[in-house]
C-alpha cells in the first residue's frame, strides 16, 4: 500500500510519541483494534469519516466511547485527525504506523500468493527461506489466486518474486511470436 505524505506525518509523529512513552505495542494493538471496529460497525464508520458531521460532535461522540476504553495518547491521535479534517488518512496512518513498528523491530511484512493451498509447512519453509536470505524476522500472509495457475507469487518490499505458470506461459508465447495459438510438437 503505497500511503499519502500526510497520513505518513501523522503515523511518524504518533509512533515517535508511543516510543517516548513506551507504548509502541500498546498503540499498535489500539490502531488494529479501531480499524477492525470501523470494518465491523459501518454506522461508525460513516459517522467517524463524514465530512457532513460538525468536528465538535465527533470529538464528544468518540471521547465519551472511548475514554477509559483506550490510551489517552490513542485517543488524542483520532481527536486531532478529526480536529484537522484528517480522518481520510486514518486507514493509510496505521498501516504506516505499522510499517515504522516492523522497521524498528527488524521485521519485513511479505505476501505468499499460490494457486492451490499450501500446508503449514510449506508456508513455512518459504517464510524461512526469505528470512534467511533477507536476515530479518519475516511475518508472511498466504493467500491463494487460482488464476496463476501454478507456482507462487511472493512480494516483499516492494518486490515481486513471480514464479507462476501463468508468467511462465505468456513468456513462452512472447518467444514463440506471441502466437495464442496452441503450439503442436511433433
């Protein structure tokens, strides 16, 4: 996910914050919890994103449901997004928020795409491969696209690993003269 300088601002100044105060975890956890809350409750989420809606009201809302509910320092980040007519950014901000915790914890978020499903083991023999080759603690996301036909799609950082028959076919229709015609041996 490619995130607006913006909501970046805003995810650095909350995580430099969580790590002066110690709460790094703490805010990641409320970050995923929030997002989660927005994702579940679409009238909040309304509620929470509308352009429509007086700032002073959402402030009150969202402090009186949440206060006692999540850290204060949790609680001031959204109070400013809103203040400030930010809360577009909200979802780009914790993604951000989350890219500066792996970075700080030696971690690389990588994505596993196959088309059949994989075995745990699996999963985790291509997990600890990257880890080794990249020295870093590796949290890998497996999902699974019939449409690549074969083989696996691995992206990390930004890099695409594409060994899937579905590349390999159009490489070799690309070599055969871009011919979709099927090709008979003889």
């Amino acid at each position: 996910m490619k995130t607006h300088p913006l909501a970046k601002r805003y995810a650095r100044a909350l995580f430099e914050l969580a790590c002066q105060h110690g709460q790094i975890k703490t805010i990641a956890a409320e970050l995923q919890d929030f997002t989660a809350l927005l994702e579940q409750q679409p009238k909040l989420r309304a509620f929470f994103m509308s352009a429509n809606i007086e700032k002073k009201r959402k402030v009150e809302t969202l402090q009186s449901l949440l206060k006692g509910k999540l850290s204060p320092l949790f609680v001031n980040f959204l109070m400013l997004i809103i203040e400030k007519g930010r809360q577009s950014y909200f979802h780009e901000a914790a993604y951000a928020f989350r890219r500066f915790q792996d970075q700080q914890e030696g971690r690389i978020r990588a994505q596993l795409i196959s088309a059949v499903p994989m075995t745990a083991e699996q999963v985790e023999q291509v997990r600890q491969r990257l880890a080794d080759y990249l020295k870093a603690e590796i949290v890998l996301e497996h999902s699974i696209d019939a449409a690549i036909l074969g083989g696996v799609i691995i992206r990390v950082e930004g890099k695409v690993i594409d060994g899937s028959l579905r590349i390999q076919i159009d490489r070799l229709r690309r070599e055969l003269g871009g011919s979709k015609k099927s090709v008979t041996m003889q």
